[in-house]
C-alpha cells in the first residue's frame, strides 16, 4: 500500500526511485500501480516526474 499523503507519497516515490527502479514506468509495473494515479496525486502539489533524473521535483 502506497502513501494516500501527496507529500509522503513524493518521499516513498522517490525513494523507491532512486534505490530500486531505473524508470517510474518500471516501478509502476512491478508494483502494480497506476502510473496515472500516482502522476496526477503529485501534480496537484505541483510536482511533475522528470525522467532525466529519475524523479518527482
């Protein structure tokens, strides 16, 4: 289960990002969740993925 907090989801995110997922397309598959849920969540408190760098800024 995945933080419903936007801020504390951006830390899991970002977290998980950083230690174990090379793309948020990887981590959303393996752990089975939304890519779409988890974008528009963080954009409502005006974070946005960049892939460059592999996380929400």
């Amino acid at each position: 289960m995945i933080p419903s907090d936007p801020i504390m989801l951006l830390s899991f995110v970002n977290l998980k990002l950083r230690d174990y997922y090379g793309s948020l397309d990887a981590m959303c598959e393996d752990l089975d969740l939304s890519r779409e849920d988890i974008t528009a969540k963080l954009e409502a408190v005006n974070y946005c993925y960049d892939a460059e760098k592999n996380q929400f800024v």
